[in-house]
C-alpha cells in the first residue's frame, strides 16, 4: 500500500534560509506525489506534482520538489525563505486507483525575521 | 483560483446527530472528494464520487455517505455523530485523466 512519512513535525528557518521539507514514500508503483500547503483555517492549495516527465518539478511561489526513486524521497525546498511562507505542507500520494491522495502527518513551517 | 466552495463555515451539533455538508465543485471536473482532517493531523480520504457513483472509500463506516448531483455539486452526510467526528471537512474536485485534486476551503465540524 501507498504511504508517506515526512520527518520532522516543525521545521523553524529564518527568513532568506533554505527551506528543505522532507518526505518519504512507498510505493508498490510509480507514484504520483503531491505538495499541498495549508494556511490557517484554509483548505489545502496544491504547490507541485510529480507525475514521471521530470525528476525535478516546479511549482508556485518558488518551490521545487526533486523525485529520487534511489532514495524514494520526495523533498520540497525553496532557496530563501518568506515570512510568508509560514504555514503547513503536506506531502502525499496518490493511491494505485488515482482515486484517493494519502497525506503525510504535515510539517509546520515557522519564518522568523 | 480553485473554484471550489464549501457550506457551511463552520457547524456544531450534538452526539447522535446527523449532518450534511455540501460541496460546489470547479467547472469542467468530473470527480469530487471528501476528506476528513482532525486537528493536528493530515487529511484522511473518506470517499470519491465520479458520474454521481461512489468510486472508492476510504475506512469510513458506512454512517459516513455521500451524494453528487449531475452538476458535480456533491454532498456529505455523518449520521449518528460521534465526537470524534469533530474535524475539518474538505472536499476535492477533480479529473481521473490528470490525476489531480483541488481542495476547497472546508467545513468545520464540532459534534459537543
């Protein structure tokens, strides 16, 4: 069965650091992973996708995810952080049906200036 | 802009109620989604519905249903609520052919 582990439940970086999100997965398949990020009482709005054309993907607000099946690792990271970027990411991925997307626990970001 | 809406807001009922929850779904998406997410922790899937047919489920008991309408507008309903169904409700459309979900903003359940 499809699962994700992100390592780390709060991650605190200063504003103008590297933001590095980690994320485990498992897979039985190729998967398609997810980065959603949720501020508070929002839903979740999805930051980038890996769906196998390219192992480093871009998304909004200047995230990028790189895919290493190596290490089936899917970790998030921005160069210089936001105050912003404060918030909560998740990391999931989709089950082998692409019916249901399985969360990781999330990791809460904290930017302090 | 995802264009999903959720209704209500916020809710609060009591232990052996029963609620419905109700989801606007994005023009041009064919499937919707529900996900339950309890404070702290990640969204769990609850249910998918493509062409107003259930099509897949998470672990939910079945006192956890849902509906969608042909306009893709969906619905959830919790009979019997339990406390543990205190959560925040998210519902997802999307499309099968680009494996894709756009959450809107949810529902707050409270079950007192």
């Amino acid at each position: 069965a499809q699962s994700v582990t992100q390592l780390g439940s709060h991650v605190s970086v200063s504003e103008g650091a590297l933001v590095l999100l980690r994320c485990n997965y498992s897979s039985s398949v190729p998967p398609y992973l997810f980065w959603y990020v949720q501020y508070p009482n929002q839903g979740l709005q999805l930051l980038l996708k890996y769906t196998s054309a390219a192992t480093l993907v871009k998304g909004i607000n200047g995230f990028e995810a790189e895919f290493k099946k190596s290490e089936t690792s899917f970790h998030l990271t921005k160069p210089s952080a936001h105050m912003s970027d404060a918030a909560e990411y998740f990391c999931a991925v989709s089950d082998m049906a692409g019916t249901a997307l399985i969360f990781g626990k999330g990791t809460t970001l904290s930017v302090s200036s | 802009e995802t264009g999903v809406t959720q209704s209500p807001t916020h809710l609060i009922k009591t232990r052996g109620q029963q609620v419905t929850l109700r989801c606007s779904s994005q023009s041009g998406h064919n499937t919707v989604s529900w996900y339950q997410q309890a404070l702290g922790q990640g969204p769990q899937f609850i249910f998918q519905y493509y062409r107003e047919e259930e099509n897949g489920r998470g672990n939910f008991p079945p006192r956890f249903s849902g509906l969608q309408f042909p306009n893709y507008s969906s619905e959830l309903n919790v009979n019997a609520l339990e406390l543990d169904d205190s959560a925040l409700y998210l519902c997802a459309s999307g499309s099968l052919d680009y494996n894709e979900q756009f959450f809107g903003p949810g529902t707050r359940l409270t079950v007192l």
